[in-house]
C-alpha cells in the first residue's frame, strides 16, 4: 500500500515537472520527506536534478543533500552559487558533510571548502583524515556534552539551549574539565528524575565506547547487540571527538551485508546500487574473480585430461562429473556460507575451529550417504547392470561432500586468523577447489575399484 | 580491545563458576550489561546456566531472560516456581514475551500464561494471533500516547509518569478519544518548544505508518531509509495498537540478510547460530537443495552422454568442461547476487528487467571476450596447433557467460512476480541452469566449426 502510493506521488511530481507546473511541483516538494525527495531526484537527468534541488525551501535543502548520490551531489555543486554552497555547509551535519567530501573530486573539494565557516571546515579536515571504515569516517560532532555538576534542571536547559544543532539529543555524555568522557546519561534518565536530581548521580560510568579508529563495523555489531542509539568516539587519551548514531550504524550494516553478498558470489564490492553503476565499472568489478576462477578451472581440467583413458574405457564415468563437481561445489558452498555468515555475526570464532570439523564430518556422512543412496538408485535405472560403476561414483559423492565441506569450514576461518575477509574465500574458490577435490576422489575410486 | 576484555571478564567468571565462588559471582554479574551476562549464561551446560539465572538481582532477570535463545528459555522456566516466573512475566516487554511463547512447546506456553497478569495475558493472546514475520508480532504495547489538546508541560508530564514502562520514550503519538492515531510528536520537539505549547501544533499529522499485517521487512527497510527511532502501528480502523523500536527493526535487517545468505547458498533458513543448531537440523537445512540439484545434474549428465562421440574423437574439448562450467556458474552467481540484493533493498524493481537484460548483454559480452582471449591463450599454450578447438572453446565461453548472466538476471525478477522469494532461485540453480546451457551452447559450437 505504502508503495503504491509513493508510485502515484511521484508520477503527480513527474507529470508537474514536464509540464512545468513549478509553482505546483514547489510546494508539493515542500510537504513531502526529505528522503523521498531525494528518491524522486535521482530519477530524474542531470539538468532536472539540479532544477528540482533549486526549488527545495532552504530548510529542507541540506538534509535531501545528504540523502543524494555522491554524481548527483557533485552535478548540484557543480551548478550552484557560493552563496548556496555556503548555505547547504552551514546546515550539513559533519558526518554527512565528510561522506560528501570523500567522494567529490579534489578541485570541487576545495571548493566545498572554502565556502565552509573556518570553525566547520577546521572540523571535516581533522574528520577527513580518519581512515575509511572507521568509527572516525562515520561519527558526528554534534552532540550534546553535559558537566557532572549540573542538575538536572540545568542540563535539561542545556539541551533545549543547543539541541537544535544536534543530530541526537537523547543519549547525552558527561564530560571534565579537560574533554574526558566520564559518563553517559539519557533524556529518559533525566525527565524520570526530580529537577534538583545531580547529574553525577544519575549517569552511568561505565560507559561503553569507541575509538575513532575502530572499525565500522565492529562499532556497527556493537549497536545490534546491545541495542543502543547513540556510541561515543574517543581519541587516544580518552577524550570525547564524537558520536555515531544508530541510524549511520544501521547503514553500515546494510552496507556490510550487501558487501559480504557480493564478496560470495565472487565480485569486487561496492556501494553503488546496481543499477547506477556503469558497464565497464561493472564488468572491473566481476572480471578479476572470473579470470582468477577461471585459470584455475585449468587444474580440473588437467585432471581430466591425465584420466583420459578412463573415459574412453568407461563413458559411463563422463556422464557423472556434472553431477559430482556441481555436488561437492553446492555442499562446499552452503557450509562456507554459514560460517562466513557466523563469523561476521560473531557468533563463530576462529578458536571454533575444532568444533567446526567435528560438526561438519558429522553433517557430511549424513548429507553424503543419503545422496548417494539416492544417486545409486539414479544410476540403476539409467544404467542397468553398471553395479560397480554406480558404486564408485556414489562412494566419491560421499568423499567429496565430505572433503568439500571440510574445506569450506576451514578455509574461512584460517582466512581470518591472517587477516583476511573470509568472505573473500567463499563460494568461487570453495566451488573450484571442491572441483577439482572430487575429480581427483572420483579417479582415485575408480581406479582402485575398476579395471581401468 | 573490547573483545579482549570481555574475553578475560569471561574467564574470570568461568574461574569463580567452577571453584563455587558464588557469592563474588552474584556480585560481578550484578555489575555487567544484560547482553553480556545472557552470553555468558548460553556457554553453560543446562544446570549451571539455571544457577546463573537465579543469582541475578530482581530488576535485570527479564531483560536477561529476553536476550537468551528460546532453548535455554526453555529450560529455565521448567526450572523455576511460579513465583519467580510470575516476577519476569511482570517485568518483560511484551514484544520479549510474544518472542519467547512463540518457541516454546504448547503445554509450556500454558503455564506461562496461567502466572501472567490478566490484562498482560490478553495482550499476549492477541498478539500470537498476529501472523510470524508481520509488524504484528514484533510490535511492543508499551508505548506513550498522548492527546493533541495536551500543552507541551502536561505531556512532559505524562512522559514522566508512564515512561518507565514504556520500551521507547522518545516518540510519542497523538491519539483521539478512539484511540485513532492522528499525529506524533518526539521529545525533542517537545523539549525544543515552550511549555504552554501545544501538542496539536507541534505533532506531524503526516504520520508515516504500518499496520499489524505489514511484513516485518518491510517495516524494517523503511526505518532503515527514513532514519526513525519508531514506528506505529495501526488496525485495519487506523486505531494505535503498538509501536515497532529500532532495535527489533536493526534484528529484522540483520536475521533477512542472514536468511538470504542462507538462501543464496542452497540452504533452507533458520535462526539458530551455526554452532547451535544439531547436525540432524543441520542436515535438514542442507539436504533438500543439495538433493534437488543432484538430481537436476542428470540433465548435464545426459547432455555430456549425446556428445559422447565429440570426446572420444577430440579429447582436449573434454578437458575444457570444467572450465566452461566453473565460468559460467561464476558469472551468474556474480549476476543473480547482485540483483536478489538490488530487490532486498528496493534499487531494483519487477519493472526494471528490460534495463537489467540490456545491461547484462553489454556487461557478459565485455566480460566474455576479455576471459576468451585470454583462455585462447592459454590453449595456445597448452594445446599448440589446436586453433580451431581453442577458437570453439572460446566462442563458447562469451556464449554460455551471456546466457548464464541473462537467466541470472531474469530468474529473480520473474521469481518476484509470481511472489516467490528471489533468495529462492539463487546461486544453485542458476548454476545448475548454467552448467547444462554451456554444454548444450558447447557442443553446438563445436558441431557447427569442428568435424565431428
């Protein structure tokens, strides 16, 4: 329903827009949510997009910004004043205004800059040097900061004073004299309280925390797990620089999946939405794997190749690679899943390891004996009387799904202990080597139990 | 840092566990998050996990309770009187509750109910009725309502007197005198305007909502785009009857994309943490899909056993099956990836398959001629003075790359039209699809260039 409804409103927009109804398309621009007017601003081309920008009220300007893609954004600074640029600075939150810089090309950057307030710009050039992916790249400097001494009459007034500006008012953090993080205290603690309530009384010390170069998505499990809206960042000397909020936590999960959905399926990641990446950005990002895969496809390829006479002697055994190799490749491929899967939910850890052979041994006999039940009453029907045949290659569906699984359980776990993605070894490689695993399994049967 | 700190914390538990030192133990757990004590708790065999349970203080108990798997739920509360199951059904949220009477056994969920408040038992029983997997079931009751006659002094008021129970203070709904929802209004607008305000002015009337029957994912993707801390939801009569938190939505993002990766790789979803789940579960997950496509591979088999006298004549061309097959598997893993992704999180639509067949056709011609000049060098290499068979090997390549990545690209969209999960006809079978497609493409190349 919700759908629907957006897919009306936006055709309204779009038959406003071509029919240059402006005054009409502005003011139904200004009832609607700053994310959805993004949306309907990227459909649009180049021109329209900056046309469309250029009618927003000013109050919503910068927080549709924000919401736009890094090309879009780039177009609308390429087209606007100094004056507008300067405008869309000043009411940019930090950590949207770094995710913005980060991207744009290095003589727009100076731009951006220059029309930034000293205080802002001294701000994003010590926020641009955090490494990507860390806590630093995705925190924020507004928020608000409370003194131990304060009442909590006073520190309600002091959020009132400058929660305007804040991206959340609702965690707050106490901090000394000298910047140090000493406590965190919620709104919720402070209206459940009596006025004259102390601030020192009422925060908790024990302050879960980051710093600014913790890796994102660490910060980001961190909030999953224990529910939380808002994480401090602080520097070395334990010093509060800044904050990251949920819903920029949330983003890096989504983020993280997707990246981890692509690094399975063999493809270098990237932020973009499929649809707005160009061919030959898309085609850098598949070929690499493809190659690599497919130079090592010579591997099972010379394995054929050195049983040659087998085939010649029993075609039957040809018939059945697809079969084995597509077998042990699936059976290698769901196991690293999960254990890709756990790993980045923390749910396994490498020193599982032993664990993690002993399950899959386990799975693998089963899952192995009732396929190759299965298969061996396949292959009497296909091809009577081939009993010993049919044998052999229903033994290899058990060795390799067990080899297979065995692998895919290990390799991600050794990748992590070297610092590897373990997503980085999953389904292509595991598919591979599974191959070329069971080719050499099936051979091996064959040859010890077949006159070949 | 932090893992290392809780490892130690760990150990040290574990030590005063083991020796009996119960006493210091009920006070080093009395100090910890209710995250990590359930952690520590679920690496417990069953008694002792009982014991933990009951040594932590009254006001932690429930949100202890609601952080452990329904397992150890389960145990616990065939082990405690109906006094203290009484307390915890008291203190839970009841979204928490829904959760846990949703896993147990039936004559539990009886007991359950029998020491639950009356007017908390109604709840529930509403609530189960609410289908798995809608806003329904994940939604808490213990939200704030207020009235748009209220001033911003009495709905402070009000937050101050309910809000302790409330799961989420901070969004609060306007309701009138039927309990229809008509606006909501946070408490940084409240806290940001005068106290002789009133709520009528200040409350968004365009309140973005759902209702009981919305699927949760959906729920959860649109408070992943619109940044919300809340979301309400609605009857069929647009009457408020429960409000779905960030944290349950930032669960619902995590447990879908985790159900997709399962998915993806050929496995039947479920919940449990890898190391959780029992090897007979486990190989329900795996089996079905890794049987279904085992079988499926018979038609490669039987495509190989048509050619048979192509291998016998030309063994090099046996030698690049596995090559073609890896490749082409690869390639549409690559594909259907991003796509079923792309449909997870709204970028791409049933309506865009026309984009997406004209983009895979230029992204797989690209792809295959840069991996067939060089697979054509390398049989250059490898088989000097076989021009033509490398040449047939390499056109196949481009070919089976293009159909693998068009079928990629289709299957998804057409598996959302006909409403089935996309996640569905990922990986597996498109490799199994793949594989058949190259071979069938393979040796009508070869028929067509070769004499054979």
């Amino acid at each position: 329903m919700e759908e629907m409804t957006r897919t009306m409103e936006f055709e309204a927009l779009q038959e406003m827009l071509s029919e240059r109804r402006y005054r009409e398309l502005k003011d139904a621009l200004a009832e609607m949510n700053e994310v959805d007017i993004a949306e309907f601003i990227l459909e649009q081309p180049a021109e329209k997009a900056v046309l469309l920008f250029r009618m927003l009220p000013k109050e919503i300007a910068a927080d549709v910004f924000s919401n736009l893609e890094s090309d879009v954004q780039e177009t609308i600074i390429a087209s606007i004043t100094d004056f507008e640029l300067r405008e869309i600075m000043d009411d940019l939150f930090v950590d949207d205004a770094v995710d913005m810089l980060e991207e744009l090309p290095s003589n727009m950057v100076k731009r951006v800059l220059k029309n930034t307030a000293p205080e802002d710009r001294k701000l994003l050039n010590q926020f641009l040097r955090y490494p990507d992916d860390s806590a630093g790249s995705i925190m924020t400097a507004e928020f608000i900061d409370l003194k131990e001494t304060m009442t909590v009459e006073d520190a309600i007034k002091r959020i009132r004073r400058i929660g305007e500006d804040a991206e959340m008012i609702y965690t707050c953090y106490v901090t000394d004299s000298r910047r140090h993080l000493i406590g965190v205290v919620t709104v919720k603690d402070l209206l459940l309280a009596q006025d004259d309530d102390k601030v020192i009384d009422l925060m908790e010390e024990d302050v879960m925390k980051v710093s600014t170069q913790t890796d994102q998505e660490e910060v980001a499990r961190m909030f999953s797990k224990y529910d939380m809206l808002a994480m401090p960042v602080v520097d070395n000397e334990n010093r509060l620089v800044g904050m990251v909020t949920i819903d920029d936590a949330v983003d890096v999960l989504e983020e993280e999946a997707t990246e981890d959905i692509q690094k399975m399926a063999g493809q270098l990641p990237s932020e973009k939405p499929y649809l707005r990446m160009g061919i030959l950005e898309t085609v850098k990002k598949r070929l690499p794997w493809l190659m690599i895969l497919m130079i090592s496809a010579t591997v099972s390829g010379k394995i054929l190749q050195n049983f040659e006479a087998a085939f010649v002697a029993i075609p039957m055994l040809v018939t059945c690679i697809p079969m084995l190799m597509d077998t042990s490749g699936n059976a290698g491929a769901q196991t690293s899943a999960s254990i890709i899967r756990g790993l980045a939910l923390k749910e396994v850890q490498t020193r599982d390891i032993l664990k993690i052979v002993w399950r899959e041994i386990r799975v693998s006999l089963c899952l192995g004996i009732c396929l190759a039940a299965v298969n061996y009453i396949r292959l009497m029907i296909m091809f009577p009387h081939h009993y010993l045949e049919s044998l052999v290659v229903s033994i290899t569906a058990v060795a390799a799904i067990c080899l297979a699984n065995l692998m895919a359980g290990i390799m991600p776990i050794f990748a992590t202990k070297i610092h590897l993605d373990p997503a980085l070894v999953a389904t292509p490689i595991i598919t591979t080597v599974a191959d070329a695993l069971a080719l050499i399994s099936y051979f091996m049967i064959a040859k010890a139990l077949l006159p070949i």
